[in-house]
C-alpha cells in the first residue's frame, strides 16, 4: 500500500509543479503605461523606469542577441526605448517587458 501512495503523491506533486500558473492581466504593465511612467516628471517614476529597464537587462540571456557597448548607460537605454515605445502604437500595446526587449534586440543587436 506504501509503494501506491508514494507514487500518487508523486504523480500529484508532477502535476501540480508542471502545470501552467495564471497572472492576472491587471498585474502585468503594457508599453503605453510603461511610457506614461518614463515620461511623468517626478524622481519616484524615474527610479522606477530605471529600475525597470535594469531588470530587463539583467534578464535578457545570450539567445537574445543583445550587445549593450561599452560605455552605454541605463539613461542612454532608458530615453532610447520610452521614445521608441511612445512612438510605436505597436509596441505600446504589447507587455512592457517585451517591449522593452524588442527595442533593445533593434537597437543594441549583437553583430
């Protein structure tokens, strides 16, 4: 009877640790209101664009083909993607983080 239950909790425990997980909608930022935060004129939103952006980096991985050069900096990257994100109707309806990644992967690709 032990062997049963052992292997049911495992079965149980696949299940649970394989299947997928939801997030709410509401939690996740888009371009649009990435860019509203880039652009508000208060310190607060421009440590959290900056602490945005330097997540962002810190998560993109070697399959990315982003190549930041030497001597750019999180300003440089910062006033590069809200533009490019408040210009592209595109890029302000897609997850910010995504967003943020496709406009690094345009403007800083590895060669």
């Amino acid at each position: 009877m032990k062997p049963i239950l052992s292997v049911l909790a495992i079965v149980l425990c696949l299940g649970v640790a394989t299947s997928g997980f939801a997030i709410d909608s509401k939690m996740q930022m888009n371009g649009a209101s990435f860019s509203n935060a880039c652009t508000r004129a208060d310190e607060s939103w421009v440590g959290f664009c900056n602490g945005y952006i330097q997540a962002v980096i810190d998560s993109v991985s070697e399959d990315d083909r982003v190549c930041l050069p030497t001597g750019t900096t999180r300003t440089d990257v910062v006033n590069i993607t809200e533009k490019e994100i408040t210009a592209s109707s595109q890029l302000r309806a897609m997850n910010a983080h995504d967003a943020v990644r496709s406009v690094l992967s345009r403007f800083y690709p590895y060669q």
